[in-house]
C-alpha cells in the first residue's frame, strides 16, 4: 500500500462515514420530534402526494359526519313537534267525542269549544313558529321546492347527497290537517245535528293520519341518515389508518437508527 503525506485518504473516507451518521442521526430526531416520517417532499415524494389526497378525503367526511348529525336534529326537531301537535289532536278528537255525547248541556259544551279552540290556535302556532337555525320547518316557502339538501359525502357528485323530501316541509296547521274552523263552529252551534259532530271527529281522523304519515317519512330518513353516519364513521377510520400508514413515524424504529447513527458518529470522531 502507498504511503502519501499530501492526501490522508482514511481520514476522508472516515469524515464521509461520521457526515452519513451525523445525517441518519438528524432524520431520526425529526422524525420522533415529530412523529411523522415524512417531514418534506424529499423525504417520500409520492407518498406525500397520497397523504395530501387522504387528508383531503378525510376533511371531507368529517364535515360530512357534522351535516348528517344537523340533519338528524332537524328531523329530530320537527318530529318533537309533530308529537305536540299530535297529542292536541288527540285531546280534541276526544273533545270532540265527548261533546257528542247528548248529556252536556250548552254551558258544558261551550266549555268544551273553549279549550278546543286553544289547542287548534297551539296547533296553528307551531306550525308556523318551528324553525331549525333559521328555517321554517313547517313553511313551503322556507324550504322551497326541492326540499332540503344533505351533503353527506366528500365528493362532489349527487351520490352523496340526501335530500329531505318537500313534503316533510309542507305547511301544517289545524285547517290544513282537517280541522277546520267551519267544522268546530258547526258542531257547536246549539242545535246542531249528531252529524256535525261525526264531520269534526271525521276530521280528526284525518288529521291524526297526515301527522302519523308525516312522522312515519321523517322516521324512515332518520334511519337512512343513521346508515349514512355509519358509513361514514367507517371511511373515517380505514382512511386515518391509510394516511397513518405512510405518515406516522415508527418511533422504536427510529431511536434504534438514532443509537446507531449515534455510535458510528462517536467512533468515527474518535478515529479522527
């Protein structure tokens, strides 16, 4: 072997050596400082391209999770009244029933007209004070048409939307239902035949229906609704797991490659 005094080859070869350590040691205390292994486009160029696109889908579905729960709550909201509106029914119709009993005399009945008519005026104002953060739950107008839009996915497609029927938005109050003003007053009035009686329990019959077959729609979009939230609780987790798979740093991985980089900079100082 040659023996030169301009060029000290061990010592650079050693110097590369000691740089390489020093560097394997500066990534691995990146990486456990940050737990993430991929800490710059250098560090994995395509799997940061991946990352960005799940982080992106995972955005996505977490905001879509929030909008499928305020849609639970509207629904949630609406049907609480529809109960209310259904429990004075109720009162009403057996109101009624007993009023069409020949035993009351006038001063009872217009006792019982007086709390009928209480409860159709509660019916009325429900109808039209129920709002979910600004919208009239029970107005066509509010809602329009087309009903309500849920965007229950990431993606921009009418695969993820659900869209709440108008119906479940049409304008209920005590007439609108079959409970009309007419009616009671013609069932009042002194006088009045037994079929008078028979069209407003008739009517609130047909009342009590549209609120059931309203309650039933809502009841049936909850459901889907909670399938959707499922769904999306699913994608949540198999996507973060996706992203932590070519994200996240293995820490015992990493302090292993730190002790090593550790002792071969220590040894290569120490040759020098």
């Amino acid at each position: 072997m040659a023996i030169v005094v301009n060029t000290n080859m061990s010592a650079l070869r050693i110097q590369t050596n000691l740089n390489a350590a020093t560097s394997t040691m500066e990534t691995a205390m990146q990486r456990m400082s940050t737990g993430s292994k991929i800490n710059s486009a250098a560090d994995d160029a395509a799997g940061m391209a991946v990352s960005s696109s799940l982080t992106k889908e995972i955005g996505g579905v977490k905001v879509a999770q929030t909008n499928v729960q305020m849609g639970s709550n509207l629904l949630a909201t609406s049907e609480g009244t529809l109960n209310t509106m259904q429990k004075n029914l109720q009162r009403i119709r057996d109101l009624s029933e007993q009023a069409a009993n020949g035993t009351y005399n006038d001063k009872a009945k217009t006792a019982i007209k007086t709390e009928i008519q209480a409860r159709v005026d509660e019916i009325k104002r429900l109808g039209v004070s129920t709002e979910f953060n600004g919208i009239k739950l029970f107005d066509d107008a509010s809602t329009g048409a087309d009903g309500i839009s849920l965007q229950v996915g990431s993606g921009a497609t009418a695969d993820n939307i659900i869209s709440l029927d108008s119906s479940l938005f049409e304008s209920v109050t005590a007439s609108s239902l079959g409970v009309t003003d007419a009616l009671i007053t013609a069932a009042f009035t002194a006088g009045a035949p037994a079929s008078d009686f028979t069209a407003l329990l008739a009517g609130c019959d047909t009342a009590l229906q549209a609120i059931v077959d309203k309650k039933t729609s809502i009841g049936a979009f909850q459901n889907r609704l909670s399938s959707a939230s499922e769904t999306l609780k699913v994608q949540n987790t198999n996507l973060t797991a996706a992203r932590s798979t070519i994200t996240d740093a293995d820490i015992a991985e990493e302090s292993a490659n730190f002790v090593q980089a550790q002792i071969l900079q220590q040894a290569s100082a120490s040759l020098l």
